[in-house]
C-alpha cells in the first residue's frame, strides 16, 4: 500500500512502459504470466526522485477525471504522454526507447 504524497507521481513512474520493461526482466511471473508485483521486485526498480510539483500527478489526475467519467475512457493518449515523460527523467535515447517499446 502506497500513501503519502508523492503516491500520484509513483504509480505514474510505476505504470510507465519504462518499469513496466524493467519488471518483465527482473520480476517473476506468476504460473499465468501475470506480473509478480511483489515488494522485493518493486524495490529494485530505479525511481528517479524529483520536486513534488512534477507533472506526472496531473496526468493521472487527468486519467483519474477521465475514468471517472467513463470507466471505458481512451487514456491512451494520456498513458503516451507520461511514458514520453519517464523516458526524459531517466534521459533515454531513441534506440533504448525503441528497445523498450518493442518489447512491452
């Protein structure tokens, strides 16, 4: 369980393609290929720390309002915008960007 107040800029960080990928390499899954989201995997995951007023928490307000609203929302959009984010915290390079879209 996540509280606090940067628990808006972590599940964006945590939801990204970027962890996502990472996870896939390091983490077990289960028998039905399910993701292992288990505390001793989550802590290797690098978290790049930054001032609470980052704009990953308004795109997931903005996901949050939009599933509100309709729980079958296209967020789509919103979801690009913050791995576009994520991968200029972690300053990626287009082939490692590439890399990881591929193969998540």
């Amino acid at each position: 369980m996540m509280t606090g107040a940067p628990t808006k800029y972590l599940c964006a960080i945590l939801n990204s393609r970027l962890i996502q990928w990472f996870l896939h390499h390091y983490a077990p899954t289960s028998g039905l290929g399910a993701l292992r989201w288990k505390k001793v995997y989550l802590e290797r995951a690098p978290i790049v720390q930054v001032d609470l007023g980052d704009p990953l928490a308004d795109l997931v307000d903005d996901i949050l309002r939009a599933t509100d609203a309709d729980a079958n929302a296209d967020v789509s959009e919103i979801e690009t915008e913050i791995d576009r984010y994520v991968y200029k915290l972690y300053d990626l390079s287009a082939t490692e960007i590439r890399a990881i879209t591929s193969l998540v």
